[in-house]
C-alpha cells in the first residue's frame, strides 16, 4: 500500500489514495496503519475518495458538490465526522498532486462541505515549497450546545459543550497560565455519559491573554495529542465567552504550535500550517 505522511501543527495523519474507493479500511487495519511502533505511526488515516464513490456509503457525500470525499479515522478505527487539522493536511494534499489546481475549492466531510484556501505564499511573502503550505478551512457554525464537566485525575472542571461538527468540550480554566496548562496531567476524562452519550473531545486552556489562549487536548478515539483543529474552534469560541465576547480572532498555541481561529456569528475559520514529511509504500501484510 503506497501512503504519504503529513501533519498540521504535529497532529499526524497516514493518507491513503483511493480515487475509485476501492480500499475499504477495517479498523483493525486503521489502527495497525496508526500504530507508532508496528506500523507507520498517526493521530489517525485520511483516505483520498472521490466523492462519487461515496454516495451509496455517507448522506453528506450524496448532498456534496465537492470533487473529494476526506474519509477520517481516528487511530483507534472508530470514524469521525470531523477533523480540522486533518482537513488542512487533505486539502494540501488534494492541492500538492494537482488533484485540485485551483487555490480555493471545497472538500466533502461527514460533516458537510468545507471550503478551502490554500495560501499562495508564506507570512514572509515567499511561495511555499510543494512539502508545506499554510492553509485556511471554513469549520461552520461553533455551536454552543450547554454546560457540562470532566474529572481529569483527581480535578473537576467545568466547561462548554461546542459542537464543531464533532462534539466538544472547552474548559477554561481561570488564573491558569502556559506554565499550569504545560504541568498539567492529562489523562483520559471521565465525561457525563448522558450529555455526550457518543464520548467527545476535551479541551483545557487558559483564558485570553492579548488575544492568546494556551490550550491542550484529549481526543476521543485517540487519546492527547499535540493539536486539534476542531478543539482550537471550540476552545476559541470559549475563550472568547469567557472574556465576554462572542466574536473575535483568537491565536491559540498547543503543544504542536500555533493556529489563527476566527469566530464569527455565522462561522469560523481556522487557519494553520501543514506539512507532508514523508511518502512510501507500507510492505507489512495488513490484518483483515
């Protein structure tokens, strides 16, 4: 199986071509792709599909006018219907092999159709090496969908439910700074099952400070990872609340990086680096 390796703000994705969507992944095999020691190593797959190929399979393909279905599985097999850095790292890929010539166009996902804007050049003004790209993605609506907690270890917070497409909860933690979020032990919570009864991703972060908000995240299906682009929305969107304010644009720095997240009353926009690192062809015998 040929693969390429990419990341956005170190959170990593295996992507797998399969234009005519001939390779359906199990997820027994999704989760050997995934595993760092045995396999090639990810945060989760993304597999290339043309959208044609996925109507009889996924609603949203059948309403999409998009050319490319971004088919996302966390590390564990389960399917998600969003990933936001995942998105950024597709639509550069999509761009890089000339699957989408055009600096803008829009991607299918489970969660509906999401435009893209591939940047023409870099912050210093300098056009981008095929390898990485800066690249923006339309989220949607960051809908706040109430009030719910985790216990994290032995600590209890509170927080925001957010869906942005995949549900979410943002806590922000008054006082707490880089160096609280950074010492922090974050293990797997324990969330109130009735409230998200499929689990969800959690978030904690620090309050805005200039703009900024330090942020680190346990993802449901994968565990903590480095960044998460559907949980820099939803942590943007309770970063703002917190202060008070229901728009804005917010720099939220996690432990991969630094990601620029616009919310508006009628959408968002998350905008960040990606980087594709690597491509080969995996040669061990997957399981069935």
């Amino acid at each position: 199986m040929d693969f390429a390796k990419g990341h956005g703000t170190h959170n990593d994705f295996v992507i797998i071509d399969d234009p005519n969507g001939q390779r359906d992944l199990t997820a027994q095999q999704v989760r050997a792709l995934c595993d760092r020691t045995g396999g090639i190593g990810a945060d989760g797959v993304l597999r290339v599909v043309r959208t044609e190929h996925m109507t009889a399979e996924v609603e949203q393909a059948a309403e999409s006018h998009a050319n490319w279905f971004m088919d996302y599985r966390n590390a564990d097999g389960s399917i998600a219907e969003m990933c936001g850095n995942g998105t950024r790292v597709f639509a550069h890929w999509l761009h890089r092999q000339g699957y989408e010539a055009a600096s803008r166009f829009s991607i299918a996902t489970r969660a509906g159709d999401k435009a893209i804007t591939v940047a023409d050049t870099d912050d210093a003004g300098r056009a981008p090496d095929s390898q990485q790209a800066v690249v923006s993605v339309e989220m949607g609506v960051a809908e706040v969908t109430g009030l719910s907690t985790a216990q994290v270890g032995s600590e209890n917070f509170a927080g925001l439910a957010v869906d942005v497409g995949n549900p979410h909860l943002a806590v922000v933690v008054p006082g707490w700074g880089a160096e609280e979020i950074a010492n922090l032990h974050l293990t797997a919570p324990r969330l109130d099952d009735e409230f998200f009864p499929a689990g969800a991703n959690l978030e904690i972060a620090t309050p805005l400070v200039a703009g900024t908000t330090h942020m680190r995240v346990f993802e449901r299906g994968v565990g903590e990872t480095k960044s998460c682009g559907t949980g820099t929305v939803a942590t943007a969107c309770a970063a703002l609340a917190e202060a008070g304010l229901g728009e804005g644009t917010v720099q939220v720095v996690v432990p991969g990086g630094t990601v620029e997240v616009e919310i508006r009353s009628n959408g968002a926009t998350l905008t960040g680096p990606s980087r594709i690192v690597a491509r080969g062809t995996f040669s061990v015998e997957l399981p069935a």
